[in-house]
C-alpha cells in the first residue's frame, strides 16, 4: 500500500477524496466530536479484521503471521498510522495487510478462500457483539445511564462501532483488488487462471479510486451497509 502511495495518480486520486469529504463539512467542532466517538469503532475494526486473517492462516499451515506478530490482538500489531489518518480524514483507509504465504496451505483454494473471508465475518461477529451490548445497557439500565450525557456518548460510540464494522465488512466484500472480495472471487472461479488476472490485480487500486471518486462504491455501501445494521439492531430491538 505504501508503495502506490509514491505514484503521483494516486496521490491525486486520493486529494479529490480529501476534498470531496471536507467540502460538506458545515462545522469543524463537530467533525472533531464525531471523530472522537469513531475512532474507537476504527481502531476495533481494522485490528480484528486483519486479527481474523492472521488466525486463520496461522491455523491453517502459515506461520508467517505469526512470525510477523500479527496473530495479536494488540491493534499496535495491525494499525497502519498511514492509513489510520486517511480513514479518519477522507473515510477511506485500511490496516497493515497480513502477508500470507499459499505455499503453506494443504489446500491452496479452500484455505486462501478461508483466509479472505475471515476479516469481514470477524467485523460482522463484532457489529452483532456490540449491537448486544446495547441491547444489554437499555434493558438493564435504561435511563439511569442512557438519559445521562455520558450514556448517550457511550450508545454513540457503540453505535459507531456497529456501522464501522458493517462498512468494512461490505467494503471489503467488493470484488476489486486489493480487497478481500477479489480474494474470495478469486478462489471461488479459480481466476488466477485467466490471462487477464494480473492486469486487473495490478491495476486494482486505480480502479478502486475512480470508484470512489465517482460514487459508486457508496451507492452500494449504504443501502447495505443500512439494510444489515437494521437486521442486526432488529434482532435484539
């Protein structure tokens, strides 16, 4: 990731974002106070998510996450500062991506599938988590700490959380490189196969960009990412 970061395209791409999110900014003070209560959800997500590929390869045969220290919970082990800042600067970002050797696997397919599918089920198992602990603060302290200026940050903050995890969840799902969704489509059809795989492996990024630029990715995320948070929230609500 570091290494695109040095092509002048992307780095263009990447100040039209900047851009695009703080042109509909109307007050600094709460885009500050919004950033506070997220960045928890952030921190949470990317770390479990790239915790999930690191275990699941280390069970599978690979132990080059583990040699590396990123089959840890410590978010130190998988926050990349890089992109911890433009996740919260221009809503686009990502973690330290766990290196994974297929060699290792028994079953090369079945276990680069299971690798690529474990970060989004591990921020779906944790936007259920927390839609739990909600659920647990309203039953059983209702409004002595949800009616108090501390609770209702604290339900923010959980609910943040909820929507950052589906976000990387659906994101990541898109079936454009270097996301895990290419990964899983990758191994599903076998694409490794096709003449034109690593055109698009390598050109995956730019695609990426032009995506988000032009909207594309958030006409898909939001009425996901809204449908799944309301089917979660309903389960317990």
């Amino acid at each position: 990731m570091r290494g695109l970061l040095k092509n002048p395209l992307i780095l263009i791409f990447i100040g039209i974002l900047a851009w695009h999110s703080f042109s509909g900014i109307q007050s600094v003070g709460d885009w500050f106070y919004s950033m506070i209560l997220t960045l928890p959800g952030i921190i949470i997500g990317l770390s479990l998510h790239e915790f999930a590929h690191a275990k699941v390869a280390n069970m599978l045969g690979d132990d080059v996450p583990k040699l590396q220290g990123r089959v840890s919970l410590n978010p130190a082990a998988h926050i990349d500062i890089l992109g911890l800042f433009a996740i919260i600067f221009i809503g686009f970002g990502w973690g330290k991506p766990v290196e994974i050797n297929p060699l290792n696997f028994k079953h090369k397919r079945r276990d680069s599938f299971l690798v690529s599918i474990a970060g989004v089920a591990m921020n779906f198992i944790v936007a259920v988590i927390f839609a739990f602990i909600i659920f647990l603060i309203v039953k059983f302290s209702g409004n002595d700490l949800v009616g108090t200026g501390f609770g209702e940050s604290l339900i923010r903050v959980l609910q943040y959380t909820i929507w950052i995890n589906l976000v990387l969840m659906v994101f990541n799902l898109l079936p454009v490189p270097p996301l895990d969704g290419f990964g899983i489509v990758t191994e599903i059809f076998n694409l490794e196969k096709y003449s034109w795989y690593q055109t698009a492996y390598s050109n995956g990024f730019v695609i990426l960009m032009i995506l988000l630029i032009f909207d594309v990715v958030s006409k898909i995320l939001t009425p996901a990412v809204t449908s799944i948070y309301g089917f979660i929230m309903n389960l317990f609500f």
